[in-house]
C-alpha cells in the first residue's frame, strides 16, 4: 500500500504477506464474513491453478502435433456442413484456392462480425477464384442456425472434438479453453500459401486472406 504523509514522504506498506496469510490461515478468527470470502476467494485460487497446470501440460504436448507451414500440403479430412451433408476436402483441393478458417463459436461477437465480414467480400473471394470454409466445434444445427441467422453463402463444417483444427495444428487460447481463430489461405497445388492467427482482430482475417488471393493473381 502506498501512501502520503504530511512531510511529503511515500511510505510503502509491506501487506502482502499479511494478505498470504489471511488467505491460508485465520487472521480474523471473529470475522465470519471474513472467513466466508477467505474460502471463497481461495476455492478460486485453487482453481486457477488447476487451469494452469492443464494448461502447460497442454502445451507440452501440443509441441508433438504436426503443424502446418508455408508450404505444407494440406491434410485429408472429410466433415458435415451445415446442410448435414458430407464435405471432403479432396472434392475442392487443387482446384480451387481455398481460404480455411477455424473460429471459436458460432454467434459469438467476434466471431459474427468475421462471418459476416467474408460473407460480404464473398464476390471478391470468387473473382480469386476462391471458396471460402469456416470450422468450428459446434454442431451441424448451431452451423445450420448460425448460417440462416447471419444469411451466410458459404460452407461451414462441423469439427467436433476439434480433429481437423488439431489437423492443422490451430493453437487454443486462455489455457487451452477456447479455440484458435486462425485463417489459412491454400492455393491450387494443395498448399499453405498464408496463415494468420489472431484471436481478437476478427474481421483482419478476411482483409489478410483477400491481400494474399490477389498477389497469386
């Protein structure tokens, strides 16, 4: 804690041992609200840092998925769309370019404003001769509901257990809880031309996929 006194001195008050204690032992013993948030702020505690420790055991392994790079070719996988029919990549690959992005949640805010961002360029994708394919966990129905929500015109596949996004080696976000937002472009030789992964900045992903179609023009 850091104060004033009269003579214009900062003073720094040592409390947080004090405050270690409190949470561990009773420094209050006749406070039983005091207990009460004790335990409760420290149930949290012990929560946080169950995630964590998951969370670098997570890590850990991640380090022995295979990740694409530039230049990869990219894995065979086959997923329902939203319509419930049956989508293989190998119907499109090497003839079309392909722009693959994986997102977190169907109707989530970021996510929205993303869909609805290359729903908008879907002529300017088409021009590069390029389809575009969302995935996400949720299933065919979230999809089916999400793209007549949004009036989306594009595929988007159920990943359930998310064994493509580990495919591809998408990265997870706040100790492994929430999936990666990450965009692949794929040219017509089957390959990574670009990756670009970003969480927060949503609607850069259609921006960045657009730049990289127009450079292979």
């Amino acid at each position: 804690m850091v104060y004033q006194t009269d003579s214009w001195v900062i003073n720094i008050k040592p409390v947080f041992l004090k405050e270690i204690k409190g949470l561990f032992g009773n420094i209050y013993p006749d406070n039983l609200k005091y207990k009460k948030f004790r335990n409760f702020y420290l149930f949290y505690l012990i929560i946080y840092l169950l995630l964590f420790i998951s969370y670098l055991v997570f890590d850990k392994n991640s380090e022995k998925m295979e990740k694409l790079v530039l230049g990869s070719s990219v894995a065979k996988f086959e997923l329902q769309d939203q319509n419930g029919k049956l989508f293989n990549i190998d119907s499109v690959l090497g003839k079309k370019n392909l722009v693959i992005y994986f997102y977190p949640k169907d109707d989530s805010p970021g996510c929205t404003r993303e869909a609805c961002s290359f729903r908008d360029q879907f002529e300017v994708f088409a021009d590069a001769d390029a389809l575009i394919i969302g995935i996400s966990p949720q299933s065919v129905e979230s999809h089916f509901e999400f793209a007549k929500k949004h009036r989306l015109n594009y595929t988007l596949l159920s990943d359930p257990g998310n064994k493509v996004s580990k495919l591809f080696g998408v990265p997870r976000n706040l100790f492994g809880l929430i999936p990666g937002r990450v965009t692949y472009v794929i040219n017509k030789e089957g390959k990574v031309e670009y990756m670009f992964n970003s969480q927060t900045q949503a609607e850069k992903h259609v921006d960045e996929a657009i730049r990289i179609l127009l450079s292979l023009k």
